[in-house]
C-alpha cells in the first residue's frame, strides 16, 4: 500500500504542470510579442474564384472574379478586384500597426513560413471552388502556397493555413466597408 507522503509527493509534478499548460493551451491568440521591428514581411493573397466549363471533350478552369491582397512592411494595402474579365480600381489603405504585428506574430510564431508548398487535389465532381494562394517574403525567405477550399479537395487544409487565410479576409473585409 502506498503511504500518502508518497502520493502527495507524485501529485505535486502533476499539479504544477497542469498550472502552468493550461493557461497556454486554453489561450487561442498569438502573442504579438513575437513581432519585432525589424521583421520585414509583404505579404500578397490571392483569391480565385474558378469555374469549369466544359467544350464537349476538353474542359477548361476560369476566373470568375479574382481578387488580390497586397500588404507593404509599412501596412501599405493595395486591394484590386477582377470580375468577369473586368478590372476594377484598386482600392489602397494603410494597415494599423497593431494589425500589422498580430499578422506577423500569427506567421512567424506558427512556422507558417517552413510549411511546404503542397499540392492539392480538386474533386472530380467540383465545378465551382474558390483556388487561394499566399505568397509571404519574411525577413528574406519566401514561402508560396496555393489551395483550394476545403469542400473542393479530399485533402487536409492545414489549419494554420485558413487561419491566416481567413485573417487575411478579415482585412479585405475592413477595407470594403
């Protein structure tokens, strides 16, 4: 039988990890304290919305509308939108620079930059799917990397992927208001 000083004993490891992970598991935000000054980052998001057409035997993807997402290391935005083939006028605005950190602490601190530029495969039955693509430069190392939404693909979307991708949305959204 086990004497309760040794049990007491056992616990208290136990204890104090479950004080200390806890916190840092149930926190669902990146430390923006990751960001530094002097990380460079530009940032260019693209969003396809894709159509197959069919000519009898071949068969053909287009764009439907596009729209491309640029972000400066100074928080220049530059917001275009092509829909139907027809180019309408950029939108540009400026990035709070508190944004601007949270974007860089969420890539830098999720290793978003070191994820492999996969490929994705589209379902066979998909005739509409929005295609995305990321293209980040962080202090000198680029990182690309295309997918389609997650309904278009039997494949698994990395979550930290629509996690940058819907804040990236999020600031298309703030600057079409």
């Amino acid at each position: 039988m086990i004497k309760p000083i040794y049990f007491a004993l056992g616990a208290i490891p136990v204890i104090v990890a479950l004080l200390i992970s806890v916190p840092l598991l149930t926190k669902n935000e990146i430390p923006i304290s990751a960001a530094h000054s002097f990380d460079k980052i530009d940032i260019e998001y693209t969003k396809h919305q894709l159509k197959k057409i069919s000519y009898g035997i071949t068969e053909r993807v287009g764009a439907q509308k596009t729209e491309i997402l640029s972000i400066k290391n100074d928080g220049d935005v530059k917001y275009s939108v092509t829909e139907h083939g027809y180019i309408q006028p950029d939108i540009r605005s400026k990035l709070d620079k508190d944004k601007l950190d949270k974007l860089k602490a969420l890539i830098k601190e999720t290793g978003f930059i070191a994820i492999p530029s996969e490929s994705f495969s589209i379902l066979e039955n998909v005739t509409e799917y929005q295609k995305s693509n990321v293209k980040i430069t962080l202090n000198g190392h680029v990182n690309q990397i295309h997918w389609p939404e997650q309904n278009a693909t039997s494949d698994f979307i990395p979550p930290i992927i629509t996690m940058v991708e819907s804040e990236l949305d999020q600031i298309i959204s703030q600057i079409g208001e």
